[in-house]
C-alpha cells in the first residue's frame, strides 16, 4: 500500500508553503492552532497524494482552504478541479474561503468551520 498522507517526496513542499504563508492563512491559523475550535487538532499545509491542502482534520477528513487571487486564474481553477475530485474520492470534505472572507469576516469564517466539525461529528459514527 502507498502511503498517501505526508509523504516524503512532499516534505519541501509543505515546508516551503508553511515558511511563506500568506497573511491570511497566518490569520485563520491564530484561531484554528491548539484545538481552539471544537478542541480539533489541525495540521497546516497538510499534503494528501501529490496536493498539499492548507489546513487538516485527520480525525474528520476534513480540508480547508483559502484561496488568493492565483486560485482564479485559469490553471488554477483546472488545478483546483483536479485536486477537489482527487480529495472527494478519498473521502475528504474541502470547505473553501476566500482570502477577503478571512480578511473581512474572520469570526463567520471560524465559526462556519465549527459548523462543518459539528455536522461531521454528527455523520461519522465513533
């Protein structure tokens, strides 16, 4: 069996991405850290196959992202595409926001992330 979370091939990656953070990611990650939402454990810049997703819920397989302005280019959007199939056959749920709703509306943001928790919790027998 191949291993699909944090391989080592994918270790740069995901060092270089938690090294150059985005202030937005910074942001949600201040409030997401030491289990202070619904006391889960996130991992940050999580990578799953060949993706790396922003943040991560093990337990729950649950992914968040915050997507730039570069998710909105063409190639990104095919990307994001690819990697939002990939992610569903795995039987993970990717909630997204934008970097203006982290910005403008971070306690929304937070607590539709509890939100998702609860409601997975609720579906995903123990």
């Amino acid at each position: 069996m191949t291993k699909l979370y944090n391989k080592t091939s994918e270790l740069e990656k995901r060092r270089t991405l938690r090294n150059d953070s985005t202030p937005a990611e910074t942001k949600i990650w201040a409030k997401l850290r030491g289990r202070q939402v619904e006391n889960c454990k996130f991992r940050r810049q999580y990578s799953i196959g060949a993706f790396v997703v922003d943040f991560y819920v093990p337990e729950l397989k649950l992914a968040i992202e915050i997507d730039g302005d570069s998710h909105f280019q063409p190639d990104a959007i095919e990307y994001d595409k690819e990697r939002q199939l990939f992610l569903a056959t795995k039987g993970i749920c990717v909630v997204r926001f934008t970097n203006e709703q982290v910005y403008q509306q971070l306690d929304e943001v937070v607590e539709a992330i509890a939100q998702t928790i609860y409601q997975l919790r609720q579906s995903t027998p123990p």
